[in-house]
C-alpha cells in the first residue's frame, strides 16, 4: 500500500509539471453495482445447508442465499494539476444485504426453520490521479488509480425456530452479531465523460477495486429460550469444521448455525472480500 501511495504521488508531480491546467474542477455524483465475492461468508452459508443434509435432515437443495452484489453511490472532486491531470478525492458508500434468508430442515416428527439476514455496510475514501484523453469535442476518456480506506461494518441476525409433532412453532434462539473494522485497498479503471454542455457530463466508469475487509470486532447479542443475555464482546472468525464420521469439512464463521461437532481447523479472521468489477454512472459538473 505505502508503494501505491509513493507511485500515485510520483506520477501526480511529474505529470503537473506541464503547462498550465486545461483541466477544470470537477464535482462528479454516481451511482452503481459491483460484482462482489465474499467468498468466507458465502462459504459459510452454502456449507450450512449441506451440512444439515449430511447430518440427516431434509433441506431444500438451493440452501441458504449468498451475497453476489453490491449497491454504491457517492461524490468526487477533480483537482487540476496539469494539462490532462487531475487529483480526485472521493467517497462513496458501499452497501451489500441478503434479508430473509430463511432455511426450513425437517426430519420425522418436526422441522426446524432458521431465519438469517446478513448486511455489509462500508464507507470509502478514495484518493488518487486520473489522467484526461480527449477523443472527440464530445467524448473524454478518463483512466484512473487511487489508493482507498474503507471504514466497515457488518451485522448478521437471526432465529432458529422449532416445530414438533404438528405443535406450535418455538422460537429457541434470537442473536445478533454487530463488528466494524478498517481495512485498506486501492482501485483504478477508467470513465468516459459525455459532454451534455461546456459544463455538465455524462460520466460513464468502469473499474476493477481490491477490498478485503478484515478484523471484524464488536459484540454478540442473543436470546436463548426467551432468556436475554447481556451482550458479550466479538470477534469475527471463520474456520473449518472436519466431521471425521460423515466424513467432509464445512467451512464456518463463529455464528449460529455452523457445524460444531468435529476437528476445528485454519481458525483466522474472516475476510469479508469486495473485490470486484464496479460499474457506475453519473453527472459532472465543471467550474
């Protein structure tokens, strides 16, 4: 990361050392998608329902939901240095949910049901350079790179609901898991700006970022039986389960619902990872 910086401040000097600035200040607004891959929580929930299988009962073969997309919008500002660079800082907020994420596992005289809603929620920084390539009166293609902060949090609950021999549904367990962390990464890609006027574009950006959030840590809430607990301190792990008599190994964060009968295996933090393709459109304004 300190590389990064080194490398986008060098290329910000040499670059603002031409002629007076044909750039112009900028404000851009946008809003997009990113293609996203949390692989340790996706592989905990395509493990849990599997691993209810395994053990006996009957689960609905899509399993639980993963998380594939992310929603983000925010706002940058455009700094001319040079003829064709600017300095742009920006923020934007990031945003990934799976609600409603419920799994019924039934067996002979009744059925479990477990209901889960996970949320990622980041706030970035970015700081970098783009660099102006004119191809037309109209159009301007915009590669860029900058270094990020992401300021994170993520938020699983649920409940695990038991129904017996036609019975009333019971609710056994209640929880929450509540953890932020700050992680770095960087991004770059480029946009193409659409002039609408001398001083509107149509900003169409496509990118590629690293985001791998990890060190997840703040408190666990839950409610077992009606009965509440005070909330504990937390820390966010992810680890593998072997079953040596099934036998298989279930991926699994230290949250309800993981497998926790066998050998505990690679325990670390988990990696909440939103690496990925981005995609975005907006408006800019120059001054």
């Amino acid at each position: 990361m300190k590389r990064l910086i080194g490398i986008l401040a060098i290329l910000a000097l040499s670059l603002s050392a031409s002629a007076a600035a044909a750039e112009q200040f900028s404000l851009s607004l946008w809003y997009g998608a990113g293609r996203i891959l949390p692989a340790d929580l996706n592989g905990f929930l395509g493990d849990f329902g599997r691993w209810m299988r395994d053990i006996g009962y009957s689960v609905p073969a899509s399993g639980l939901k993963t998380l594939d997309w992310s929603r983000e919008f925010g706002a940058a500002v455009g700094v001319p240095l040079g003829d064709h660079v600017s300095l742009v800082a920006a923020v934007g907020r990031i945003g990934a949910e799976r609600l409603g994420n419920d799994l019924d596992a039934g067996v002979w005289n009744g059925s479990y049901t477990y209901r889960r809603n996970d949320r990622i929620r980041s706030t970035v920084a970015r700081l970098g350079v783009s660099y102006a390539v004119p191809l037309s009166r109209a159009l301007t293609l915009r590669p860029r790179i900058s270094a990020d902060g992401y300021w994170s949090s993520f938020q699983d609950d649920g409940a695990q609901l038991s129904t017996w021999s036609g019975g009333p549904a019971q609710t056994n367990l209640e929880w929450t898991a509540d953890v932020s962390a700050f992680t770095l990464g960087w991004s770059l890609g480029a946009s193409l700006d659409v002039a609408l006027g001398s001083r509107l574009s149509l900003s169409l950006d496509v990118g590629w970022r690293s985001a791998k959030l990890t060190g997840f840590k703040g408190t666990y809430t839950e409610t077992e039986n009606a009965v509440a607990a005070a909330p504990a301190p937390f820390r966010l792990f992810s680890y593998e389960d072997f079953e040596d008599w099934i036998p298989s190994t279930y991926r699994n964060l230290n949250l309800p619902g993981a497998a926790g009968w066998g050998i505990v295996r690679n325990l670390r933090d988990t990696v909440l990872d939103l690496t990925g393709f981005t995609a975005s459109a907006g408006l800019k304004f120059f001054f």
